[in-house]
C-alpha cells in the first residue's frame, strides 16, 4: 500500500522532497526557494532600486529649493 510518490530535489537548497502535483512550487521544495530562484536577479535590482530611491527622494527636493 506505498504511494506513488516522486523523489524531487531542490534546485536552490538542495534538499529533497517528495514530488506533489498540487505543489505550485515544484521542482522547488517550497515557495521561499522558488522566489530565490527567480529573484536572484531581482534582488540585485530591488535593492539597486531601493538606494537609488532613498538617494532621488533625499536629493531631488534638495535641489529642487536650491535653485
Ligand atoms: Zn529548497
């Protein structure tokens, strides 16, 4: 009585789970991992966004009444 059941492993940690048709995240063991994986890039870009914003927000009306 064993259930079918498909060994996966995780691109992004490693680990390795079991193969589950309603797991949105597959091949990725979990949510978390999937979004690494996809957010390598974007995390780079977020935080470049991030200090870049901070740096516009704080600067812009600085010289905006300088002049
Ligand atoms: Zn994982």
């Amino acid at each position: 009585m064993n259930a079918k059941t498909t060994e996966i492993t995780c691109p992004t940690c490693g680990k390795k789970d079991t193969w589950q048709t309603d797991n949105e995240s597959r091949p990725f063991c979990s949510p978390r991992c999937k979004l690494i994986d996809l957010g390598e890039w974007a995390d780079e870009t977020r935080r470049i966004q991030d200090e870049s914003d901070n740096a516009e927000q704080s600067h812009i009306p600085d010289s905006d009444e300088d002049e």
